[in-house]
C-alpha cells in the first residue's frame, strides 16, 4: 500500500493552526503502534477489542481524530495490557529475529 491509501484508511488529515501543519487521524499510523501491546504481529483479541471499543467511541461521538503525537501517548499508556506482557513481547520479537539471523 502507497502512504497515501494508508493515510486514507486511517482518517489522516492535515489541518493548519497559526501557519502550522498538524496531523490528526481517527486511528493511529503504523509507526506509532510499533512497539507498543497492539504491534503483535497478527490480530489478535486484544487488537480486537480495542478497535471495536474505539470505533463504538467514533460513533457516539466520544472520540475524534487525534494528533499523531498524542497518539503515542495514548498507546504508551497501554490501558489493555501491562507492562509485563510488553516486555515479553519485546523479548520475544527480540529471541525470534536473533533465531531468524542465524
């Protein structure tokens, strides 16, 4: 997929604030999910049960396009997993690319 049609299925929009280009989207850019507990590799239940609480928030309007900043904030915070299952996660992404070089 071209940027663009990422962009485009994310909601990404630009919009200027005193001359500033600010990017907002209704959900977050790949970049920004990396590292964090939604970045498993596959879609899983959690990745599930995040993107079907996020777009019930969408529609009641109880959530908006946010800025790409803030964003990883909000992924960093991880409210549907802990710290632990993302240091494990880290580890074995880690163990497996280690195990892939050889």
């Amino acid at each position: 997929m071209t940027e663009e049609e990422i962009n485009l299925i994310i909601g990404k929009r630009k919009s200027l604030n005193a001359s500033v280009a600010m990017e907002f989207s209704y959900w977050p850019d790949l970049g920004v999910v990396a590292g964090t507990q939604l970045d498993s590799g596959c879609w899983t239940p959690t990745n599930e049960a995040w993107f079907k609480q996020r777009l019930i928030d969408l529609h009641s309007g109880k959530a908006y396009a946010i800025h790409q900043n803030e964003w990883g904030e909000i992924l960093k915070r991880n409210p549907w997993g802990s710290e632990r299952s993302r240091r494990i996660l880290q580890h074995t992404r880690k163990a497996a690319e280690k195990f892939l070089a050889k």
